[in-house]
C-alpha cells in the first residue's frame, strides 16, 4: 500500500501560525469538549483552550431524578451526584489559572444543572468569584439551578408553585418585601443565594438566573446589562424584582418566568425590544414602553384587556403565545380574541395552539401583515384542520406555513381537541335552552373540509414555503397535507420532518405527498 505524499520541507502549517487569542475565538464556537479535544493535536495547541472566551455545559433533564433513591445520600462520604458537571466546569477554569495571565478575558459563562445540590453551592461560588474578579470587558451569565417544567399548571396535578406553595395564595409579601417565614428559612438551605458583588459588576451584559434567590443587596448597580431573564426565583419579593429591573438602564431584553410573588412591573423608563412574560400567574398589571418593542412571547392564561399596557405601540412584527391550561369558556374566548387583535399586525406568529378548541379560531381577527405563521400542537381532530383553514382565510399575506405537529396524549384528547362527546353533548344543550351563541358554537364546526372548502386566497397567490413537523401519517394528517399541498399552486418549497420508522413507511409516506404537490417545488424529506 503505497504512503502518503510527505510534506513539503518548506511548507507551514498556517493555521497553527495564528495567535492564539484567534485560534481561541475559533473554538470558542465549539462545544467545550470538542475545543477541548484540540490540546491534543500538538504541542503548539496545548494552552490554546485558556483562549477559549465561552465555557457552557449543562445536565440533562431527569439526570438527578434517581439521588434521593441513590447511595450518595446513604454513603458516608457525601459526594454530589453532579460530579461530571463540577468537574467539567472547575478543570475549565483550572486551565486559565495555570497560564498566570496569559489568556483572553473569559465573556461567558454557562451552566445548568438538572438539580443543584447545598453540596455543590461551595463550588458555584468558586466559580463566580473566579469569572466576576477577572472580567474586565464584557461578560455574559447564563446560570441554572433547576431544569424542568417552570408551571406546574401545564397538567392536572394541582397548581403548586416550585416553593411548594399554593399558586393562587399571595402573602403580605408578594409585592413589598422579601420577609422570610421559619419555612423559608429552612428550604433557604436548599436554594442557593447569588453573591452580592454579582449585582454591581460593571461588565455584565447578560443575566440569566433560574431557580435561585436573589437577594438583592442595598445598592445595585448594572450599567451594561442589556439581556435579563429571571426564571422561579426563590422567596424573592416583587419590589425585589421591580427594582433590579430599573437598575439597569440599558435593559433591552427582559424575560420573566414563573415569579408568582410578582403582581405589579412597570418598565417605562427604557425601551424594550424583547420582553417575554410565561406563566406569572399572580400578575395584575404590566406597564411597558412598546415603542420600539421588536419581540413579545406570552404564556399563561388568557390576559384580562388590563394585564398588558403597551404604551407607544406600533405593532410587534414577532409574536409567540402560548397558554398553560385547554380554554373553553366562553369569557375566555372573548379575552381571546381581544388579545389577538392587540397582536394583528404581526409579521411573524409562532401560536401554540395544543390547549385551543377549533371555537376560538371562529372570530379570528384579520393578520393582513403577517408572512409568516407557527403553528404548535396535537393535530388530532378534523376540527383542528377547520381551525387552520379558518386562520388561513384571515392571512391573505400568508408566505411561510409552518406546523409542528404534537403527539396527541391519549387520556384528554377531550381537552385539546373539538371532537369530544362532552362537547357535543354542552351544544346539543345550549341549543335546547336557546343559549348558543352563532359566534361562540358553529353549526358546521365538525363539517370535514374538501379541497375546494381549502382554497384560499394566500395559498393560490402567496405561500411560497410549507413545513411539517412530526409527519406519522394518519387519517388528520394526511387530510391537512393533501388540502395544503393541493391548493399551494405557487410553493416553492417543502419541507416535511417523518417519525422514525422503517425504510418502507417512510417512503410510503414521501411518495404519497409527493402524488399531492401539484406546484414544481424543492422538496426535502428528513
């Protein structure tokens, strides 16, 4: 077998030839294993990973879930059940220490664990102490205590909040104080407490907290900060939360998540671009600046006309909503449909639509701005492709369709679809009592719809892009594919993502889209 063609005796190796704050910057966009990996290659690469300006890892959801069951906590040498995560972390670290200087300033700093240990608080200070005494330019936190579901009103188990507490009991320190009762005082060792010199660190740009405690001291001063996200914090006050938020005068971007001790934010004094409010559920009002407002992303339950006063606004060209529990009343549909409106003129609209019944699709307001449409969710019932076509007709402008489609859950298939019994059974009622509403219940709701029922005007002239998520192929499914596909006469493109299966279903699948697109199209099948 013949060798390979040995080196020139003059060439270089170029790439090796680049300083190493470059060579630093390169693998900083690699995860940290991988840049890692690059010390192997030489002796000229060894100290390159203390150039490296991002350090992130994280665990994976569910990776703690077995310590109370483990021997960790029988053992008599407690040990942290994250040791690859603090191992990760502190040799990261380690390698900048051991070059005495010699490397860039470290801008980010990321880690998330499943479930933060009182074991492992000693190493997060540690860490913090190292990254907030040696950033000098700008620097970016992305701090996790917990991964895992953030509302726990997404099921049926009972609306506790993650301190345990009952969502809908507010205490005298809701919005005023960060007082602590004797539980608070014994769940604070299990909680951990941002170190004060965090909150007057003059380089930081981005805060992410979740799952910890504030604690804010007397004097915060963040004058950079510009991105802020604060997820289930821990007995911290809503006048706590109000004033981090007005201490940082460049705020742009602001995500609240899961503060059930917060009732009142108002953010008129800077203007935001981003703001993003899921599943507060003891908030009453929201005042912001919306005049350059570029992002809104929502989740909770329907918002009364007085939860959101966005003052300034022109409209907010990206919107997201989701909503936490199945609506079905008809109060709700009215603050429904005024809250969409507030939205109509939308470029873009990502609309989770899993806890929606097709009802609330009837007085769908008019999106003529919007070009790009998300829809999320179960697409488990003839009366959820109705509620596509009814949104359809109300976006002439439509260019990209996008449907990402769930799994359907078995046991409340009632809950989020239109098809049920109990709510055939609720009509045949209203119509008895003279109660029924034209706009509220549609006589032809469950009319399973045809291809000529599905041409609408932006499919003929406009949609240009169509995706499905999630595509297994039963009767819903390939009923939403055949009436898009066969109306889409201008698309261009399609994208359609198939469950895992064999070899033989998936091409059974590709080959009958393929007999439905009737436009000349780039189609790509994943």
């Amino acid at each position: 077998m013949a060798s390979s063609t040995p080196p020139a005796p003059g060439s270089r190796d170029r790439l090796s030839d680049l300083p190493d704050f470059l060579l630093g910057h390169v693998l900083s966009f690699l995860p940290n294993k991988e840049a890692g990996r690059a010390a192997g290659l030489s002796r000229r690469w060894r100290d390159i990973f203390c150039n490296v300006h991002t350090i992130s890892f994280a665990e994976s959801q569910g990776e703690r879930a077995d310590d109370w069951s483990s021997d960790c906590y029988e053992a008599e040498e407690k040990k942290s059940g994250s040791a690859v995560l603090l191992d990760d972390v502190c040799s990261a670290l380690l390698c900048r220490r051991r070059t005495a200087g010699q490397h860039v300033p470290l801008r980010s700093l990321r880690f998330a664990f499943d479930s933060c240990h009182h074991w492992d608080f000693v190493h997060v200070d540690q860490w913090l102490s190292y990254v907030l005494r040696h950033s000098n330019q700008e620097l970016h936190l992305d701090l996790g205590f917990q991964i895992g579901d953030i509302c726990r009103r997404k099921d049926n188990e009972g609306n506790h909040d993650h301190d345990g507490r009952e969502e809908g009991v507010v205490d005298s320190g809701t919005d005023n104080s960060d007082q602590e009762d004797e539980c608070d005082k014994m769940s604070r060792l299990w909680t951990y407490v941002l170190p004060r010199r965090l909150f007057t660190c003059t380089v930081i740009r981005t805060l992410c907290v979740a799952s910890c405690r504030l604690k804010l001291p007397a004097a915060v001063n963040l004058p950079l900060l510009e991105t802020l996200s604060i997820t289930a914090p821990h007995y911290d006050g809503g006048r706590s939360i109000q004033r981090l938020i007005s201490s940082c005068p460049r705020l742009i971007d602001l995500t609240l998540e899961a503060i059930y001790r917060l009732k009142r934010v108002s953010v008129l004094d800077k203007r935001l671009r981003r703001f993003a409010l899921r599943c507060c559920h003891n908030l009453k009002s929201v005042d912001i600046d919306a005049s350059e407002l570029r992002s809104l992303d929502y989740c909770g339950t329907v918002p009364a006309e007085s939860l959101l006063s966005l003052h300034g606004l022109r409209g907010v060209p990206s919107c997201t909503v989701d909503f936490c529990i199945a609506l079905s009343q008809e109060a709700e549909f009215t603050r429904f449909r005024g809250f969409m409106e507030k939205i109509s003129d939308a470029k873009y609209l990502h609309l989770h639509n899993r806890s929606l019944e097709s009802m609330f699709f009837l007085g769908f307001p008019s999106f003529s701005s919007l070009t790009r449409l998300v829809l999320q969710g179960p697409l488990d019932s003839c009366g959820i492709v109705v509620s596509v076509g009814r949104i359809l007709e109300q976006t002439p402008n439509l260019e990209i369709l996008s449907l990402c489609m769930e799994e359907r859950v078995k046991d409340t298939q009632d809950q989020y679809g239109t098809m049920g019994e109990e709510y055939e059974d609720d009509v045949v009622e209203k119509e008895k009592d003279g109660e029924s509403d034209d706009l509220f219940v549609a006589p032809d709701e469950f009319t399973v719809p045809d291809e000529a029922s599905f041409s609408m005007p932006c499919l003929r002239h406009r949609v240009n892009e169509i995706n499905m998520v999630h595509y297994v192929g039963d009767e819903t499914q390939r009923m939403m594919a055949r009436l898009l596909f066969r109306n889409a006469l201008v698309l261009e493109r399609m994208c359609v993502v198939l469950v895992k299966g064999t070899f033989e279903l998936q091409s059974k699948l590709k080959n009958e889209i393929d007999s439905w697109v009737v436009a000349d199209v780039e189609k790509i099948f994943l």
